[in-house]
C-alpha cells in the first residue's frame, strides 16, 4: 500500500468484477462460495444457445433475477471509494452499483450490460425491467413484449457465446491504454474479454494492482497484488492514491 501511495498517477482506469458488489447482498460467481461453484450447472444457464433453445431455463432465470434483490441494493464502501476518484471504471457487473455510488455514467464502461432495462428479442428495442419483473412474481414465465405482446424480453445482459458491445470495450481499453494505473477489484479475470484489458495494460507499460480474495491468472504479472475484503482494502487504497495526488473529482 505505501508502494501505491507513492505514486503521483494523473490517469486512473479500474476493472471492477462481481467481488466488489457481495457486500451489497449480490453474489459473486467464481469464488469460493459461488454460485456456480456450488451448481455448475446453473453457469451452463447463461449459455445463449442454452437459454434460446429451452423456455424452461429462460424461466429459471428470470425467477432468479426477480428473487435476487438486486433492484434494492446499495452501493458499497468500495463503489464509494472509488466515485472519489477521476478514473474511468470499466465493469463486468450489470447492478449499476458505480453509478449509484456517484460515478459519473460516462465513465462507467458496462462490459456486460445493465439489468435495469430488459429488451425485446426480435426488435431488440429495450423495456423497463420493472415491469418486467413486475410480470414474473405475477407468476408469468417469460416476460411479454408490452408493445406486440406475442413476443418475449430478455435481459439486456451478455450471456456467454455472445459478442460484449464493442464500442463500449473499446472505449474501455482505450482508457486502459492512456491510464498510468489499472486497479482491478473483485474478478477472477477469467472471461475474456474483460481480462485482457489487464493485457492491454501490460502491453503499454501501465502499472497493474490487483484487489481479490483469490488468486487470478494475472497475479504474477502484476505489480501489486492485495488480498483481502474489498470493502476494507479499497478504500484504504484510494486514500493512498490520493494521498499520492491521484486526482479526485
């Protein structure tokens, strides 16, 4: 921590994953209390060719999605932190947290989506996902398109086998690319391409700090390594930043 807190970074970029958001009651995914670590089976849900060939699986997943309280979380001592900063946070998460939390929205980079909106599968035209939990606690098993109502929503989430927008990466990895640091927090760095922003950083010289309860694949190239729980580690590491003159907003 003092290490970081000697350096003056004038450009700051942050890779934050599913870790930074358990402690607003949202699980993580890979850990080692997982949800698909637990049930593997439940990660083969949020396959595309999965979910588009079996009603039954889409269904489980949008029960999931109504009982999972994400609507009513909160933002963290870390998502806090880091809205101190003037960094440009690219997530892996869909929970919106950063921007509740204060970061302005046009330096949030949404790798994965938001799951505040659904969208419709065949116009792909986006709708409230209130409503359209609204529907699946009425007992309903796919949510009904509310302009044509013969057709169905979807998350407007990436599910795996499908392409992340590439515009949103790329603006991520160019602010990657220019940053003087990437702090990653909370990720297992184990789904591409969110993991090889850590290889762009590499490739241009940019310091890389990783903030994770376990070990990821990058650990051995990384400058600082920090274990620990995110909501104590972060917010020490953005004091020292700052104490450092990383600038704040």
């Amino acid at each position: 921590m003092q290490e970081i807190g000697r350096r003056a970074v004038s450009r700051l970029a942050v890779l934050t994953g599913a870790g930074i958001s358990t402690a607003s009651g949202l699980p993580d995914f890979r850990g080692p209390h997982g949800v698909w670590t637990y049930d593997p089976a439940r990660e083969q849900d949020t396959h595309r060719k999965r979910y588009a060939a079996d009603p039954s699986v889409r269904a489980r997943l949008w029960r999931d999605l109504a009982a999972s309280g994400m609507a009513d979380a909160r933002p963290g001592a870390a998502h806090r932190a880091l809205a101190r900063l003037r960094a440009s946070i690219a997530t892996q998460n869909v929970d919106g947290l950063h921007q509740a939390a204060g970061s302005p929205v046009d330096q949030v980079h949404e790798l994965h989506g938001n799951l505040s909106m659904a969208r419709r599968t065949q116009c792909r035209r986006p709708a409230p996902m209130v409503d359209a939990l609204r529907a699946v606690r009425a007992g309903v098993g796919e949510p009904p398109c509310p302009a044509c109502r013969t057709g169905r929503l979807r998350p407007d989430a990436v599910l795996f086998g499908e392409h992340p927008n590439r515009d949103v990466h790329g603006r991520a990895a160019n602010a990657v690319r220019a940053a003087g640091l990437l702090l990653v927090i909370g990720t297992s760095l184990r789904v591409r391409p969110a993991a090889d922003l850590c290889t762009a950083a590499i490739e241009c010289g940019v310091g890389l700090v990783i903030v994770n309860a376990e070990p990821t694949p990058y650990d051995d190239v990384a400058s600082v390594v920090l274990r620990g729980d995110v909501e104590v580690v972060v917010p020490q590491l953005v004091t020292a930043l700052v104490a450092g003159g990383t600038p704040t907003r």
